[in-house]
C-alpha cells in the first residue's frame, strides 16, 4: 500500500484568491481576506490550502502570468499580509500549498524584457525565439488559447513561443540558466516556510528539439502540438534534477498540473522511488464529456466512461504511485452543474458527488464554493465575461461565422468563469464576497446558496463535507484501502469497494435523478455491516443485498469481513 504520508492523509482546499474575499472594497479578493477566513476553513477540517497564484502580474491570464516571481501581486496586498497568512495557517495546523507557473512567465517579467531586446542579449535565451518559416510562423503549433501559439516580435525580426497567451511566453528549459533560476526562487519560498508545490503545466516544460509540426486538423489554420510538447523527451530528467536540488531537502508536498498524462506516464512521475513528484494532476476525467476536437465542442458524459477512466488510475497509480482526486477546479465548471443536478436534486447531487470522490483512494481537493454546491452561472452577454480563454474562443469562433448563441452555450457548460465567480459569503449584496464592485459578477442565485445559511444547518452540503473530511482522519482504509470497481455495466449506478485488511468500504452512487436497484455481487462477503454516511434518511438495519437507490444517492458502509 505504499509508505504513509502526510500528504496521502490530507484534504486540501483550493482557494482562487481573486474570488475568494475582498476586505478593502476594491472588487477583488485578497490576502487579509483569506486571513480572515481561516477559521471557516478549519472548522470545515482543511489541512492543505493551495494557493492560486498571488506573485506580481499583470493579470492577463489572472496571475498565470508573473511578471515577479518574489513579489506580491499590490491587489493581493503585501509580502508582510502574505506571511501573516501564513503564520496564521500554521498556528491553526494548516499547512500552504503555492501555485509554481514556470512554463511561461508573464512578458513583462524582466527576463522578457530583457530577452526581446537584441539576439545577443544574455536573457535571449531564456525563452524560445526563432525565425519565421517563409515568412509565417516556426510551426503551425495552435496556442491552447486559440490563434498561433507564435508572436512576432518586431524588433529582432523573430518569433516567440507562447502555448497560452502572447503575454505568456514559454521559458526555454533546455537552458541550464533558466532550471537554476527556477530552483532558485522556489528555494527563496521554501525557506519562507511554505509547505508545497502545484505545478503549473509542469508537464509541458521539455519540447520535442526542432518543435515539429503537428497533424493540421481540417479547415484550420493551425494544428495542436500537444505530442511535442506534453511528456517531452527531458521530463523526467528536469524533474530529477528539481527534486535533487530543491525538493528533497524539504518536507513538503508536490502536485503536477499534467494534461494528457497517461497512467503509465503517471507512474514514472509518481512513484515513490523516482524521485519526482507525489502526484499529479490528470485531465482524462475532465475530457469525457467534449469531442476529441476539444473542450468547447460537447457531448454528453457516459457514466460507463467516467468508469473506466476512474477505475484506471485508481488501478494504475496502486501501490506505484498516488491519485490527486478532484472534480472541479479554477478551470472547470462546477461540478454540481456538470455531473450532478444543480435544479431539483442540487443537495442530493453534490452531496453524492462528495462522497464518490472523497471515498477514493488518493489526495482529494476541494475548489472553494464546492463544499457550499455552488453551481454554474449563465451571463447574457459575453461582456461579463473576463476569461481570457472564453474571450478569445468567442471571438475566434465569431469570426469563424459560428452562431453567437450556439457559442453561448459552450461557456454556459465549458467556461472558466462559471468557477471563478465570487464566493457566497452571505445573503447582503454582491453575496458578502465585496462592498465594492466585484471584479466578475456575483452568481444571482448567492441569497440560496452561501456560507452563513450552511455552516450551522446539520443537513447542509458543508455540514456533510466537513462529516467526509473527517472520516478520512478517523478510518484509515478511506486513505489506505484498495480500490475496486462494481457493476462496470450499470448505466447509472457507480458502486466500489475499498480493502484494507479485515475491512471493506462498499460505495454506491446513483448518479441519476431516477431511482435503481442496486444488487450487491455475490463476491462480496461480510460478517457485519455500518452505515458510515449516507445523503437521505437510511433504515440502518435495512439489508444491503438489495435495495432502491433514490435520486442521486450515496451510501457509504463499512463491512468486517
Ligand atoms: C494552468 C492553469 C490555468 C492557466 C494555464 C496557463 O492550466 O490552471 O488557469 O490558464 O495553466 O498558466
Ligand atoms: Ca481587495
């Protein structure tokens, strides 16, 4: 089963600064505000608190571009309002996990400024610049942000790469300078006494050498370049080499952000003996619901696919290495919205969606708001929109001739800001986030959900995190059990297992807002039976052989066998 870990047993809790809590009326959430509401956080049980990044940028894709890599952003607050923060944490027990965006930086960082300055320049080569290819661009590389994931730059008559925005040129890793300024300020954080890492794409940092051209898709300009610069050939050395000079020497606790990371791939980045990364963030969950064209392009989510992919990396990463578990984050939809019912069964819906994930084996991550239901929102106009992903995918498809209202939709069910909209504090204006004018609109429906009408009813979504949250610390087979996959074939209903010793958890879900039959397989033996957590009102000594799942329910028991 591994060794135990710390970070094996921890719950952490995502906090999207920006979005989190304002206290001085500037529309934007900052670093008091989080202060301020560690008391919320620890009474829910958090241990882990990642930090979306709050270094100095200008916020063109929200702080994913630094323009400082040792300052505080001014709206956030300053570096003394950051170690308050801190302090405050650890005097609660709860330890600070950083967001690390070294893939890109912003292009006003200095080294920027510095590189596009002359060919010569000593910084030249900390990014990747080259010529133009018949006077286009050095591929045909399509930037995850739409348009070339190139920029002319004027003044040497070169290009630069940027695989998000322009204003996020890719750092060059193959420069030995580049990785010791990297170890460098991530050793300036450690020594500040932060507790650990998520890593921003940290899986696209080693780019095929030559950067070939992808497969060009039809009617499009430019072509994803995904297999060249995702699990490049120098991974594992680069990542070999951070954990050697930085990361060994700390206690600490690493997450990659790895999209299109295979089990496989995530065994080699995880394993206990590789000296890499505890674990990893992986997007085959998220892809099930779009067409391999991509995320905007939708269709409808299968729970016999959901399945198969959970089930993969329960098994894959077993004994070899360790699952991060997580349903939304900063760049997803809700999760009640998206796998659940945020209508009629909203309470039911998220509470089953909390226990499916929270019964698994690996590290689970709460997004802020997840723990209240917080739910998708539908603006009317793409003016209150501000992601830069969403801004630049509507224009593109506009100009593309794509019906306005048809893109609509896509950001109604794919867009970023449907998480990023202010936290519901409380039922007075803008939801207690602001008294100012929040920097992205309140969700309308803030006055029924928000945290002051949950925190003290016993039946709230909260309430039943916080119970989720402390079984994984009271029963050691939630974090250490094996995992094992019921009914594959059943088209609503998920149904797992966790073994640990004589003891077995029997998970079963109803991800449907019809009622089902659930049959226990025959396999499964015990000699005693307890109802660990359950959303509705369960006869505890009803039989577990054979009984009526209602919509959307979960039950959690646990077997001696
Ligand atoms: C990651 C972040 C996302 C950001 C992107 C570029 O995917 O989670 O928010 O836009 O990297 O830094
Ligand atoms: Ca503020």
């Amino acid at each position: 089963m591994g060794n135990k870990t710390w970070w094996k047993e921890s719950v952490v809790y995502q906090i999207y600064p920006r979005s989190f809590k304002d206290t001085n009326g500037d529309g934007i959430g900052d670093l008091k505000g989080i202060t301020e509401k560690l008391d919320y956080l620890k009474e829910l049980g958090v241990d882990v608190i990642w930090l979306s990044p709050v270094y100095e940028s200008p916020n063109d894709d929200n702080g994913y571009d630094i323009s400082n890599y040792r300052e505080i952003m001014k709206e956030f607050g300053t570096m003394e309002d950051w170690e308050e923060l801190l302090h405050q944490m650890h005097e609660r027990n709860m330890k600070l996990m950083m967001d690390l965006v070294v893939n890109h930086s912003s292009d006003e960082h200095e080294w920027f400024q510095q590189s596009r300055l002359s060919k010569d320049n000593p910084y030249r080569d900390y990014y990747i610049w080259c010529p133009g290819k018949d006077g286009k661009e050095p591929n045909n590389w399509e930037s995850i942000f739409s348009g070339s994931a190139w920029q002319y730059d004027e003044q040497t008559d070169e290009y630069y790469l940027h695989l998000f925005s322009k204003k996020q040129p890719d750092l060059n890793w193959e420069n030995p300078k580049v990785r010791r300024e990297v170890y460098d300020l991530m050793t300036f954080w450690l020594e500040k006494g932060i507790d650990g890492f998520r890593m921003d794409v940290i899986n696209m940092i080693s780019k095929v050498p030559g950067l070939p051209d992808g497969e060009p898709q039809e009617g499009k300009k430019y072509a994803p370049g995904g297999q060249y610069y995702m699990n490049g050939p120098r991974m594992h050395e680069f990542l070999q080499e951070m954990n050697a000079q930085v990361l060994s020497k700390y206690d600490i606790m690493t997450v990659g952000e790895m999209p299109g990371v295979d089990p496989e791939q995530a065994q080699l980045y995880t394993g206990e003996d590789r000296n890499e990364l505890n674990m990893v963030f992986q997007f085959e969950h998220m892809d099930l619901d779009s067409q391999p064209t991509g995320k905007w392009d939708l269709r409808p989510l299968r729970l016999i696919d959901l399945k198969e992919t959970v089930t993969k990396w329960q098994k894959g990463l077993e004994d070899k290495g360790w699952n991060s578990l997580y349903l939304n984050n900063h760049d997803q939809p809700r999760m009640v919205s998206r796998f659940g019912d945020d209508g009629e069964y909203w309470l039911e819906s998220a509470k089953m969606l909390g226990t499916f994930l929270h019964m698994m084996q690996g590290t689970p991550y709460i997004y802020q708001g997840e723990e209240l239901g917080m739910t998708n929102v539908k603006f009317d106009s793409i003016e209150d929109y501000q992601d830069i992903e969403t801004l630049n995918m509507y224009k593109e498809r506009l100009e593309a001739g794509k019906d306005p209202s048809e893109i609509m939709h896509s950001i109604y069910v794919k867009g970023r800001d449907n998480a990023r909209t202010p936290m519901q504090w409380d039922e007075s204006e803008h939801a207690g986030f602001t008294t100012g004018k929040p920097w992205l609109k309140v969700n309308p429906n803030y006055k029924e959900i928000n945290a002051s009408k949950q925190v003290n009813d016993p039946t709230s979504i909260y309430n039943y995190y916080k119970k989720l949250i402390d079984l994984r610390k009271t029963h050691e087979i939630v974090v250490y059990g094996s995992y094992d996959l019921l009914l594959p074939d059943h088209p609503t209903i998920y149904a797992y297992t966790r073994t640990l010793g004589d003891e077995k958890l029997l998970v079963v879900s109803n991800f449907s807002k019809e009622s089902s039959t659930f049959e226990l397989p025959e396999s499964i033996t015990y000699r005693s039976k307890e109802l660990l957590i359950g959303n509705y009102e369960v006869d505890e000594n009803g039989e577990i052989e054979e009984f009526d799942l209602r919509p959307y329910e979960a039950r959690v028991y646990k077997l001696k066998v």
